[in-house]
C-alpha cells in the first residue's frame, strides 16, 4: 500500500491523477462516481479536447482523450479516497513518486484550469492561430499564451501537439488548433 502524508483531517481540495489502462478511463470515472461518497470525492473527471475531422464532405467535432491512461480526482481526503478507490475495479494506482501519492502542482493544475478542466465538461476547445514565418501566434482558444509548449503543428489534422510538464515529467499531449492565415515572411510592426 502506498504511504501518503496527508492525515485524516479536512484540508483544501487537493488534485490527484489515478493511472489506468488506455481504453477504461471513461468506465474507471463511472465506477468512481458511482461507488465513492461525494463527501469523500469532490469530482472525478477526464480532460477531452476538440478536434476537427472532415467526412462525407464536411467537418466534424470530435472529441478525444487529452491524457488518455489518466483520470484526474479532487479530495480533501486522500486516506478515505485511497480507502474507497479499493472498491473500484481496474484502478492501477495513483501518481505519485516512489511509495508516496503526490497531489499534482500549482503550475499542473493552472495549466488544466487554463484548457478547460475546471469546467463542468472539462473539455480543451479547439484554438485559432496564425503563422508569421515560423512563429505560431495563437488568435484565440486555451493555447493563447502557450504557443511556447507548441512542438508540431499538423495543419492537415488540425492540431498541435505540446510538451507540458505533467505527472512528475514531461508529457506529450495533442489539442486542437486551427490556422486560419500562414504569412512565408514575419511582419516587423509590433
């Protein structure tokens, strides 16, 4: 059993990531709706994020997994959470370094804030953007402002795809971003 710091006291609402096999997010997040009190989990949620596909001629939404393998929690309580997320089936284990169960970071939760995540769906919505040689500047959507994470642009596909320090490490992650312009020469006015 893993050993946690946290007492069984009331604290603020901490975030914690529970990993599971690629595929049983959606049914993991049900069971935990299902079989843990609201006293004890305060929400349980899986990021999504839009992308656009065009079939039969026209363009489509859809959404997709942004961490697929995670589902995220959000407790006051991790020993009564750790105690009740025995009764669900298919949990592998909750984040953390070595034995101990780390709740995520400031800068990990701002970041899912800033995509979406608090929402009641927490989905990323898809972002606009312009290239200006070989600048990416976002116009509007959850990556305004971190155009820095941006690695790859496929522009075909309709999406970005970023490096973010999540879950103790670096993680690659996709969300959907559209360009509506792509300038060959960078424009000097400020």
């Amino acid at each position: 059993m893993a050993k946690h710091t946290q007492n069984t006291e009331v604290t603020d609402p901490m975030w914690y990531v529970m990993q599971v096999r690629t595929g049983t997010e959606e049914n993991i997040r049900c069971q935990c709706q299902r079989l843990i009190s609201s006293d004890t989990l305060e929400r349980c949620f899986i990021p999504y994020y839009q992308q656009k596909k065009r079939f039969q001629g026209e363009w489509h939404i859809q959404e997709r997994i942004l961490f697929p393998g995670y589902v995220f929690l959000i407790t006051q309580n991790l020993e009564k959470l750790v105690e009740s997320l025995k009764k669900v089936i298919g949990m592998t284990k909750l984040i953390g370094t070595g034995d101990e169960i780390v709740p995520l970071s400031e800068a990990e939760i701002s970041l899912i804030v800033k995509l979406g995540g608090e929402s009641t769906e927490s989905i990323v919505k898809i972002s606009q953007g312009i290239i200006e040689g070989d600048q990416v500047h976002i116009l509007s959507g959850p990556l305004k402002g971190l155009e820095g994470a941006i690695r790859k642009i496929d522009r075909h596909k309709r999406i970005a795809y970023l490096s973010v320090d999540m879950f103790n490490r670096t993680v690659d992650m996709k969300v959907g971003l559209e360009i509506v312009a792509k300038n060959k020469e960078k424009n000097n006015e400020n």
